[in-house]
C-alpha cells in the first residue's frame, strides 16, 4: 500500500509498504478515509524530534472503517466506522482509569518507531490499532468525517489547554499561538465563558479564523501583544496564557503576557532542552505553569455534544484537502505556511 514515510529532515516520501496485519487478539485494522497532517508532525519533518527510524509511516490522526478485527476484540465489528485519539490506551490501568489515557502502560503513540519498536502511523491506506475496544470511538452518524477527526486530536488538545487555564467569565486571557490547536484553545476558551479573549499569532489567515470564532485578534509584529494585554487588564497582565506554539520564544512572551499568580498553560510540543525561563523568574511570579500531552481518548468521548451543537464553524481550521498523493507537497504547505495553509487533510 501506498504511505508517506520519514526519512530524515524534511524528507517525507510517498512510499510502497507493507499492509499491517493483526498481530494481538486486541488488534483491529483500519482503511483509513482521512488522515491529518498535524503540526507535532513538523517537529518530527524538522527533526526537532530526534529517533525515528527511517521508513516511519507519519500521523496519528484518521478517520477510518474496520476491515479486520483479533480475536478478542468485543466492541468492534467489520464496517464500523471509526474515530481515533494519537495514542492508543488500555482503558483499564491506573492512569486510564482516572482520565490520564495519553499516560496509559500500554499505550504508544501513531507514527513513532525507533529501534525498530513503536507503531506505524495513519497516513496510510491502512492502519494497525492494538488495543482496539479501548482506543477507537465508532463516528456517530450525525458526525463528519472531519469533524471526528478533529476530536481525535486538535479539538480535544485545544479543550484540554483551555481546561487547565481555568478560564473564567470574569478574566483576561490570551491565546498564544492560532494554528489547529490555539484555535481549538479559542474554542475551549468561550466554553468556559470567556468575555476578554485575545489571540496571538503573525499570519492573517490564522488571524481571521480567530476573530470568526469569536476572539479579538492581535497582530504579533504589527501590534504589541504586551501592551495590549497591560492596557486592558490594568496593568497586571493576563489571568492565564494559553501557548499553543511550543518553542522558547512563545515561551519568554507567555511570561511576559501573564499576571503575577497567573497560569501559563501549554498545549505545544516542546523539544527545547530548557525551560524558556527560569526557577526564579517562575517563584518571583507566583506562576503556575501546566504542560503534557492530551488525554485525547477522555476528551473526544466528553467533546462529542460540543461537535453536535454546531456553535462553533470547527471544520474552518481545515484549509487543504489533498489525496494521499499529494501527501508531501501537504507537508510542505503546512510548513512553510503557504497559501493561508492552517491544516492539511489527506485521503488515502
């Protein structure tokens, strides 16, 4: 089957490998229908993440039928269709148990193998899913396609972030970054009931997309998010920052944008050795700084009534749509932030 696979720096090829099979009475496979290009993809395309073996099939996000199931798979059935969060979880260790399914003991990550263990990704014809009946959710029939795939990822990251914010009605709160996931953040934010909801970012498309779902856009260049944020908080400085960025850089302005006492609450993957500020800095702020990974299995199953509302134009932060042939020139879209490129959907 055809699959886009790593092989080194900024070198995505469309690829002839294997089909997956079953290899646990847990596992089921999947034909994929959509797979997302995400953007802890590009820390990996930029081997800002090192230790992916090359031949890696990419991406942990997809939307898909079942074509085969083990022998112990209870939930599932030939045809389901199906959603997916990145990992995959057991449901019923420790951490499942209480909502921490991103930290389940069985649990891997799509699209990561190094040293020749780990799990091929999604962008691909077809899938391998271990641990089925607790990973994947069947998509209802009211739910697109895209919208599913949403939740797997973007949407319950985004949630996820503004949750640990704690946004209230009554505070001042700056998104930090309005790819997929600052815009979901954005989402999550009025929610939550947000009413002083900025976001950050230096590409007008993204910029657009903020305001259209509600929050005050500020140009990062062209404005002084700083200055924005002192002038309409008084001084202080913003109740909670939302960094969907995940470099040093958004880092240090995070820092620079939150109160004394504020939260800083981080949903970008970082690959930074280093903390961008200090043991000092964070104890002379009272700061409360939250970052990890996504429970995604916990939150697609709660987002489900937030997709069904329609509130929110959700499937906006899609703006190419490509087969799976296309797969690397989608790469390079995403990221040199081509042609108001936000997120890349592909169909095997």
């Amino acid at each position: 089957m055809q699959a886009l696979t790593w092989h080194g720096r900024e070198d995505i090829r469309l690829t002839e490998v294997p089909e997956p099979v079953i290899q646990e009475d847990g596992d089921v496979l999947v034909e994929v229908e959509l797979a997302g290009i995400c953007g802890s993809d590009l820390h990996v395309y930029h081997e800002r993440e090192k230790g992916l073996d090359p031949g890696t099939v990419m991406g942990h996000e997809f939307v898909g039928r079942v074509v085969e199931t083990g022998e112990r798979v209870r939930t599932l059935r030939r045809e389901d269709r199906v959603f997916s969060p990145f990992t995959t979880n057991c449901g019923s260790c420790w951490f499942c148990r209480r909502g921490l399914t991103c930290r389940c003991t069985q649990g891997q990550l799509f699209g990561w193998v190094a040293g020749g263990v780990g799990l091929q990704g999604s962008q691909a014809g077809r899938v391998r899913v271990p641990l089925a009946d607790a990973t994947l959710k069947q998509l209802p029939d009211d739910l697109h396609a895209e919208e599913g795939l949403l939740l797997g990822d973007v949407l319950s990251t985004g949630v996820y972030c503004a949750e640990r914010a704690e946004v209230e009605a009554d505070g001042i709160y700056v998104v930090l970054g309005c790819g997929p996931v600052g815009l979901m953040a954005v989402v999550g934010a009025l929610e939550r009931g947000a009413r002083d909801l900025l976001a950050v970012d230096r590409l007008p498309a993204r910029l657009d997309l903020a305001k259209k779902l509600g929050a005050r856009p500020v140009h990062l260049t062209e404005d002084d998010p700083v200055a924005v944020v002192r002038q309409l908080s008084h001084g202080r400085g913003a109740d909670a920052v939302m960094e969907a960025v995940g470099s040093p850089q958004a880092g240090r302005l995070a820092l620079e944008l939150v109160r004394p006492g504020g939260i800083i609450s981080t949903a970008g993957v970082h690959t930074a050795s280093r903390m961008p500020f200090s043991p000092v800095e964070a104890y002379d702020r009272n700061l409360t700084y939250r970052t990890g990974r996504c429970p995604a299995r916990f939150y697609m199953e709660r987002l489900l009534p937030l997709v069904r509302s329609r509130r929110y134009p959700l499937r906006d932060v899609i703006s190419h749509r490509l087969p799976l042939s296309q797969g690397v020139e989608g790469y390079r879209l995403f990221a040199e932030r081509r042609d108001g490129c936000t997120k890349v959907v592909l169909t095997p």
